[in-house]
C-alpha cells in the first residue's frame, strides 16, 4: 500500500462525513446509501463535496459526486484520485 493511500484512512473518512452530515459515525456504515438511508440532499452532498475536496486537495467533478452514495464509494473514489496524482 503507498504512502499516499495510507494517508486515506477509512475512519478518519467516516468521522469527517459523519460531522458535515451531523449523523452519529455507527450509522455511517461503509455502504449505508447516504440518500435512502441518510437522508442526504443535494445541498448535503455538495458540502461533503467540498469538505473533502478541501481536506484531500482533490478536484471532484459532478458526475463522480453523482456515483458516490455510500462511504465506501467516497473513499474508493479519494483513493483512485490520490494514486492519480
């Protein structure tokens, strides 16, 4: 595993999300669905969207926001955009 995946923790993915959706972390699963389990709107995602961006010094475009529905979609996409770099 690189460096840089490593510094793509998994709980540390789930504390940052679970805080911008003011959800408890046990009911962000890895696969929790964030809109029919979650109850996350657009405006929601969007500012995960930017956390994240922020956070990991990436650039999410809106079609991958669209495909990213759980926190393990989140983080499998974080990772393919920081082996990229």
């Amino acid at each position: 595993m690189s460096e840089i995946t490593q510094a793509l923790d998994l709980e540390d993915l789930r504390t940052t999300v679970a805080d911008v959706l003011d959800v408890e972390e046990k009911e962000l699963t890895d696969d929790a669905h964030f809109v029919e389990t979650l109850g996350v709107d657009s405006l929601m995602a969007l500012e995960v969207m930017v956390v994240l961006e922020k956070k990991y010094g990436v650039k999410l475009r809106e079609e991958e926001l669209k495909e990213v529905t759980s926190l393990r979609k989140a983080y499998d996409l974080l990772s393919a955009k920081l082996e990229a770099r």
